[in-house]
C-alpha cells in the first residue's frame, strides 16, 4: 500500500476506534427519518441476498423504517461499492459487504471505483463462510494428500473453477495451491453454480467453495470433500479434516460477510447500526437461517471490523499481488 493509503488507513482506524467509545443506544437525532436501502452485490436469490433479507426484516422492527433490499451484482462488487460511496453519510444507505470488496479489491482491481479505506465505513461483520476443497469421484483421489500428489506428477494438467477472476474461490485457491506446491490450470465461470456444475461433470479437477453451494452435491454423491475450513457441524462434512490440521492454517476466518455505510456517517448511527446487528444475530431464527446456509453468525464491534479489514489487507495484499491475480 503507498504511503498515502497508509496514511488514510490509520487515519480511518483511528476514527473507527472513537466509535467504540459512544453508547450504542445513542442514535442521531432524527434518524431514521426514511426508508433505509441495503444495496446487496449479487442477484436475488444469491447467497449475499440470502443474507440481506432476514437482515433487513429485522432491521425494519427494530427502527420503525423499510428497509429495501436493491440487488446490484457485478464487476467483483464494483457496482455496489460504487453506489454506496456516492450516497448521502447520513446512515439511511447500507450495503451487505464482504472481505472482497473492504479487502481484496484493492489489490485485484488496477482501477478500483472506489476506495475502501476513505469511502466505506465498516459497521459489523455478519457471518463467517465455511469453505469445502471439492473434487469429483471420478478422479480417483480421497485425501487432500492423494491429490497433492497427482498434481505434482501431472503438473499443469488439471484445472481448477472459480466464480470468476478475482472472486474468494480465485483468490482463495491461488494462495492454497501456492502452499500445497502445485501447478494447477484455473478456469473461471460466470457464476458458483456454473463452476459447480463444471467440477461435478468432470469438466474442472476441483473447487473451493461455499459448503452450502457444494453440500447437495457432496450428499448425492457427485462430490467429494478432501478438507473443510474451518470445522463445521453439519452432517455432511463431519468426516472431513479441516485445512488446519492437515497443515495448512489461516483459511478459519478466510471469506466473511458484513455490513458497512458510507464514510462520515454519524458515529452514533453506526453503533446504533451495530448494536441491532448484534441483537438480530441473538435472535434464535436468524441463527438457524444463517447455519442452514452453511454460515456461522459474527459479530464484533466498528472498531475490532476496522482492525480485522487492516491486518488482512498486511496480510493478503502482498500474497495477492505476487501471485498477479487480476480481474481479467
């Protein structure tokens, strides 16, 4: 990051910390004086938008406004960011986040649209997204270690799918497969449902996922887990290793969801924000809609979000760059 942007950084954890100070209780006078928007990057019906709509039922008792959901997918979140930027401070425009769009697009994205440090402000994070590596049956390997092996004897011969360049299975596996020493061939689809469907006919060797997207699949057969990250309860991958004990940590926490506003938004909004948030995620049938969907609920405050996006960005910036992942 160049020296401004660090500059800007800690300028932005600096303010994100003072947030901490203020009673979550405490609203801005007045707000919300109108129906509230929650810009989602992605389809209806997609994962992101899963998420957000109990999110903004819930939201809608606690503050007495609607809360409209707007879909907006595309360029790696590019469209949402963008649209959250260039609204009014005033808490009244939220946006369903990811560790994509506050962390990595920075260094994914030569001509990134918005800028995360000084245009977004964090508010909560939501939940933690569970990831399962995947192969078919048909290529004949049951351990993580068994498929090491086959692809250092075909190097370059297997290909792996993603969601697209620069999407959390792209950047996800590119860092992996650094680790496991392997040269792997990476394909991109359009969608999660479209590599799914490619790794499951045999088209693509293997994908790292969602355990949501790949339970149904991994259930009937037509795929197999060889490590999860981290650990979760469902049935399904109860056998499965995760990535830690077999030697490879730091993936535990690797793709979450969160919630975040426009930068200059009144501190007192944003924990009062957060402090819904908090309450939404205690309620019990949002915790089972979360877990159904193979999520894990999270929570921690303005202050501890803002800290998290700053040392994953030390962390994943400079493996992102030097593994050259680009959006095209």
């Amino acid at each position: 990051m160049h020296a401004p942007s660090r500059r800007r950084f800690v300028t932005t954890l600096a303010a994100s910390a003072a947030l901490g100070c203020a009673p979550a209780a405490r609203a801005a006078e007045g707000w919300p004086s109108r129906p509230l928007t929650l810009i989602v990057n992605g389809g209806p019906g997609s994962l992101p938008d899963i998420f957000a709509r109990p999110l903004a039922e819930r939201l809608r008792a606690a503050l007495g406004q609607s809360v409209v959901v707007e879909n907006k997918p595309g360029a790696g979140g590019m469209v949402a960011m963008t649209q959250l930027k260039q609204a009014p401070p005033d808490g009244h425009t939220l946006a369903l986040v990811t560790n994509a769009h506050l962390v990595w697009n920075p260094f994914v994205f030569p001509r990134l649209t918005y800028d995360p440090v000084t245009e977004l402000q964090p508010i909560s994070p939501l939940a933690v997204i569970p990831m399962a590596l995947v192969v078919p049956p048909r290529l004949g390997v049951s351990s993580l270690a068994e498929f090491i092996a086959l692809a250092k004897r075909r190097p370059g011969e297997l290909n792996y799918a993603s969601s697209g360049n620069g999407s959390p299975p792209h950047v996800l596996f590119e860092m992996l497969r650094e680790r496991l020493g392997v040269t792997l061939v990476h394909v991109p689809f359009k969608t999660g449902t479209e590599a799914l469907t490619a790794v499951a006919a045999g088209d693509t060797q293997v994908y790292f996922a969602g355990t949501a997207l790949v339970e149904p699949l991994v259930k009937d057969g037509r795929l197999r887990v060889l490590a999860v990250s981290p650990q979760v309860s469902a049935p399904t991958f109860a056998d499965a290793p995760t990535l830690q004990a077999l030697g490879y940590p730091g993936y535990e926490g690797a793709v979450w969801l969160g919630l975040a506003a426009r930068s200059g938004t009144p501190a007192a909004v944003i924990q009062r924000l957060n402090a819904e948030v908090a309450q939404a995620l205690s309620d019990p049938a949002l915790k089972a809609a979360l877990l159904a969907q193979g999520a894990l609920p999270d929570h921690a405050s303005p202050a501890a979000l803002a800290q998290r996006i700053a040392a994953e960005r030390r962390t994943w910036g400079p493996a992102i760059q030097r593994l050259g992942i680009q959006p095209s």
